[in-house]
C-alpha cells in the first residue's frame, strides 16, 4: 500500500481526474454547439482520457525527478522520491513508459487533438528539463496546462479528419481563460511557499524580483479577474446552455467565494499559511469544474 500511494503521489493521479473533467466539458458543450446534442463519441472520449492521464501522469514524474534537489531543500515532505518511497530511477521509466502511450491515444481522437498534445506533451518537457528555473515563464506554462484541456475537448468531437480550431465554441475559450487565471495565482502562491529554496538554487521566481508581499498582491489579481469573466455565462446568451443556468450559478458562487478569501489572506495577512491556501484553491477550482460540467447537463 505504501509504494502504490508513493505512485498516487508521483503521478498527481488527483490532477489526471481534473483533466479529464476539463475534457469532458469541453467535448460536451462543442457537441452541444454543433449538434444540438449530448451524444458524445464514447471511444474518443475515452481516448482522450487516457491522453490526459498519461501525459499527465508522466511529466510529473519527469519534474520530480528534475526536482529532486530542489525539493530536498525546500523539505517537500510530499514527494515521494524525496522520502525515498521511490528512486528517481522509477519516475524516469514511469515517463519513458506513459509518456509516448498519451500521445498514440491522442493520435486515434483525430489530428487536431494529436497535435494540441504533440505540442504540449513538447512543451511539458522542455519545461521539466530546461525552463524550470525561470519561473516568470514557469507560472504562465503551468496556467496553460490547466486552460488547454478544454479546448481539447473542444476538438474532440470534431470527426477523426478534423484540422480546425474555428468550430470551437467561443464560450470554451473564456472558460479556459478562466482557468489560466486561476492557474498562474495559484502558481504566484507556489513560488512564495518555494522561496528559500528557489534563493539557493537561484532560480527566478516573482518573489526574487519583487518580493513575497508584492507577489501575493499579483496572486490575488489574477485570482480576482478569473472570479469576474466567471459570471459571463451566467449573464451572457451567447454562453448558451450557462445561461441564467441557477446550478452553475450556485455552484460557482461556492468557487468565487473560497477564491476571494484567498485573495483577502494574501493580500491583508503578513504571512498567510500558503500551504493551506493552495490546497484550498484547488479544491475551490474543482469545484468551478462541477459547475461548467453539472451546468451542461441541466442546461442541456
């Protein structure tokens, strides 16, 4: 039990499921928006999520074993190859292993979504390898990883001769938008929770430049502009089935509410429990995802 939990851990297998999710509303409301429907095509559907997981999965184990050091100094506790639950050696052939099967799943979708994963499996890479000391590009990479899911859902359901990102509901792209958002605050968050280790090993990071306080102001930021395009399709018709949809309205509510008692810690407490506040985030993020995907049944 303790190595299959180190595993959990190494592949972030929590994040694999927001992925998906992220797919799923993406394929439902361009299925919506072409189709007038729901039908969603089962076998891209589960291609894709084996996409998601095993790309997921495989560059996190890439970026702890990158990270090792780093994480070493930074006491990260919750990594397994720093408690030594796994060698690096195990994360390397768990990359080596995943990695290139999330891109044959992505292959059989159709060839706009093998190529949203081509590239982005490429920039993961990079990123784990080589970027990764520059945070100011780290934050921004990150953010993107958690906004492309819903275009590549999007994409799904486009027919396995697809090669156009026009038929895209428009709506898909706010909602990623949204979630970019998010995602660079909770990134901003990280790097302040990583500073001293970040200091040592000299990598870039908003808080070397402009200092923690400050960082957390911009964290707040971006948290607060994702809360405001999160009402746009409640308000807006051109959102479709989000529109005056109540559901998604509450249940959004829930996620603008956790988000902006975040964004006050951050911004009025001297030292805010980071740690705490980036778990609390995610789950205030999962929650937004069940509101764009509970929001698409009942609207629909």
């Amino acid at each position: 039990m303790k190595k299959l939990k180190a595993i959990w851990e190494l592949m972030r297998l929590e994040h694999g499921v927001m992925l998906f999710i992220a797919i799923l509303i993406g394929s439902l409301i361009s299925q919506k928006t072409l189709f007038d429907n729901l039908n969603l095509p089962l076998l891209n559907i589960f291609l894709t999520f084996f996409t998601a997981l095993f790309l997921e999965t495989s560059t996190f184990a890439l970026n702890d074993y990158y990270d090792l050091e780093i994480d070493r100094i930074n006491k990260r506790t919750d990594r397994p190859l720093v408690r030594g639950d796994l060698s690096p050696k195990t994360a390397l052939n768990l990359f080596y292993l995943l990695f290139p099967l999330g891109l044959l799943c992505s292959y059989f979708v159709n060839m706009t979504c093998f190529l949203i994963a081509l590239i982005t499996a490429l920039i993961s890479v990079l990123y784990d390898a080589k970027m990764k000391k520059i945070k100011l590009i780290g934050n921004f990479y990150i953010a993107y990883i958690m906004a492309i899911p819903f275009v590549f859902g999007g994409v799904t359901v486009l027919g396995n001769s697809a090669f156009s990102l026009e038929a895209i509901n428009p709506a898909i792209y706010i909602i990623a938008l949204i979630a970019f958002l998010a995602g660079v605050g909770r990134e901003i968050m990280k790097d302040v929770m990583d500073f001293e280790g970040d200091k040592r090993q000299g990598v870039k990071s908003f808080p070397r430049y402009i200092g923690i306080r400050a960082s957390n102001g911009i964290a707040a930021s971006f948290y607060l502009w994702a809360i405001a395009l999160s009402f746009l399709p409640f308000f807006l018709a051109s959102f479709g089935v989000y529109y005056q949809n109540i559901t998604y309205f509450i249940l959004v509510f829930i996620t603008d509410t956790m988000l902006l008692s975040t964004c006050l810690q951050l911004v009025f407490k001297k030292q805010p429990n980071m740690k705490f506040h980036r778990k609390y985030t995610l789950a205030a993020l999962f929650i937004g995802l069940l509101a764009f995907l509970v929001g698409a049944f009942i609207g629909g």
